[in-house]
C-alpha cells in the first residue's frame, strides 16, 4: 500500500478525493490536510460532508494537518484539491521534497515540464515525469485538465483517426463544479448564467496539449483551433456539452468509432467498464439519467448528427476532478513512478 493524503480536504473536491480513497485498493488515505483552523481537529469534526454518499467512517478520526511540505513527511502521494492560488506554492514544495502530487488544480497545468493527462487519451505523456527529474525534481507533479475539458477530450479520443481542425463547443455546466460556495441561489435558480471566469480559455489551450505530441522532453501542441462557450446552469453535477467538429465523414462511420472505442489503458481500479459509452437514444445523455454511469467516471456521448455535431456528458466533480486525480496516480503507479 502507498501512503496518500489530501490537500483541502474539507471542500468540494476534497471531499470526493476522500470518497474515492477511503477504501482505495492501492493508496492509504494517511493525511488530510485544510486551513490552519482546522489543523489538529478529527475530519469527521470539521467537515461539512455534502456528497450523496455516505459519509466514510473509516476517516472520521483522521486528524487534520497544516498545508505544508513538513506536515507530509508519512506519505508518498498527495493528491491536491487546493485553490490555484494556493496550489502553485504548496505544489512545487512537496515535488521539490520528493512526494508526488496528482493536482486538480490549474496552476502547472501548462507548464512545459507537467503533464496534463487524460489516461485514456494521452497515457504517454507521463513521459514528462522523467524531464522533470532530468530538470533536477526529486518528485513530480501530474495535473488533469480542466473538468469540461475532460469531458469533450475523452470524447475526442475514438475521433483521431479522422481528419479535424476545428471543434467548437458550448457548455452547460452544473452548479457544483463553482464549490460549495460558488454560486448564490438566487443567480442560479430560474436562471442560465452565460460566463464562467477563465473556463472557455481553459478549453481552447489544454485541449491543445492533451492531443498534442510527446517528443523532445516536451509536447508540441495539436494543430487544432478550439472555440469555446461556457454557462452556468441549474444542474446540481453533470457538465453536458454540445460539440461541432469539421470531420467531413460518414455520420455512421463517426458513430460507429463511439459505439467501437477501446482504451489504451485498462484494468485500474478507478477506470470504469465503459469510459466512454455512445447512447443510441435521441434525448441522452442528460445529467440526471447518465452522470453517475462507471460511479461517475463514465462519459457519455450522443445526438450524434450530419455536420458532425453531437452532445457528451461527465460528472464533474468525480471523472471531471478528483476521479480523474486518482485515474492519474493509478496509472502513474503502474508505469512505476512511485
């Protein structure tokens, strides 16, 4: 077992980590750590558990540490689940200090040095953890991508045989992908908010790296122009996305490449039976119906159409943030990172 903790435990995404690590296969949930008020606290004291699942007893009686590199000194693996602003710092610490860091974060995911990974995408990326030991980091540092970004590039995966410059995409985005405390009631009920800060530029760059090449020590970007259109609505998890790429095949032959997708990688515990799974059904997916499909790892595709255009769905706080953190490290354990 490799000892694991968590970084901002406490918040939305925090709280998914420890769902999906509580009673994880591979990694001993060790060390949870949160705001200085917290520290010294029991977990099961401090935390506000707002998940629709049970909460897990197992680490009620974890006690809460500071936020530092000298808190961590147990474990091998942490997962972050800090603010950007935060993250950078804290981040380049732990890998300076030899842990390993799995980050849901934005702050490095662009950096030249840091993969950004989608295992069923670009699963050699994490070729990139030994130009950073080359570069003279003990540890490393694996960040996954933005949450809707996530979810439109699995759905690009069984696309890349066929010719494309061009996707546009508009997003409908649930509620809980702003936190806990992101968005007010009375702004989201009976409403559409059509901005998200920061959310479409996300998804016009990190698309390019994700489906960029490895090569050099570094990756060079897809040749790929992506235009995005976020906004907020009145769904509680599930990001649904509208997708229109310049694939000039067969609509059945663009159907048939959903329906026939086969991962590159297989048998993680956190990998679901069907990452991506084509819905033959006009109105799917929906959030409501399709978003815990694989617990919530599973994305859905559908309404594929002449042009090509069609929708996909992902749970966002599970395949869209810490699912795809924990997808991640198990990924990195089995190429013998750790």
């Amino acid at each position: 077992m490799i000892n694991v903790g968590v970084l901002g435990a406490t918040g939305a995404v925090g709280q998914r980590f420890v769902q999906l690590l509580a009673q994880h296969p591979w990694f001993n949930l060790t060390a949870l750590t949160a705001s200085d008020r917290s520290a010294g606290k029991r977990y099961g004291e401090v935390v506000n558990w707002r998940l629709d699942v049970p909460f897990p007893k197992s680490v009620a009686d974890i006690r809460i540490r500071n936020t530092d590199v000298k808190s961590l000194k147990d474990v091998d693996l942490v997962f972050s689940a800090l603010p950007a602003e935060v993250a950078a710092e804290v981040e380049t610490a732990c890998a300076d200090a030899g842990l390993g860091v799995c980050s849901n974060a934005s702050s490095h995911r662009m950096d030249p040095l840091v993969p950004l990974v989608v295992p069923e995408v670009n699963p050699d990326h994490l070729g990139l953890i030994d130009a950073q030991r080359d570069a003279g980091r003990d540890g490393f540092i694996v960040t996954n991508p933005n949450c809707s970004t996530i979810v439109m590039c699995l759905s690009l995966a069984p696309l890349r045989q066929f010719a494309f410059k061009d996707i546009r995409v508009a997003t409908m985005q649930a509620i809980s992908g702003a936190g806990f405390q992101g968005v007010a009631a009375m702004g989201i009920y009976d409403n559409v908010i059509p901005f998200i800060g920061s959310e479409e530029q996300k998804m016009e760059t990190e698309t390019l790296k994700i489906l960029g090449r490895l090569e050099g020590g570094g990756v060079s970007p897809a040749p790929l122009k992506v235009s995005a259109s976020c906004h907020r609505v009145p769904v509680i998890d599930g990001h649904t996305m509208a997708v229109w790429i310049d694939i000039r095949e067969p609509v059945e032959k663009v159907r048939d490449a959903f329906r026939k997708f086969v991962p590159p990688i297989s048998g993680l515990p956190t990998q679901p039976e069907h990452s991506l799974l084509y819905l033959e059904d006009q109105d799917r997916p929906q959030p409501r119906l399709d978003r815990n499909r694989g617990n919530g790892m599973t994305v859905s595709v559908g309404r594929v159409r002449e042009g090509i255009r069609y929708v996909t769905m992902g749970h966002n706080t599970i395949r869209g943030a810490a699912g795809a953190s924990v997808l991640n490290a198990e990924l990195i354990h089995t190429r013998k990172y750790l």
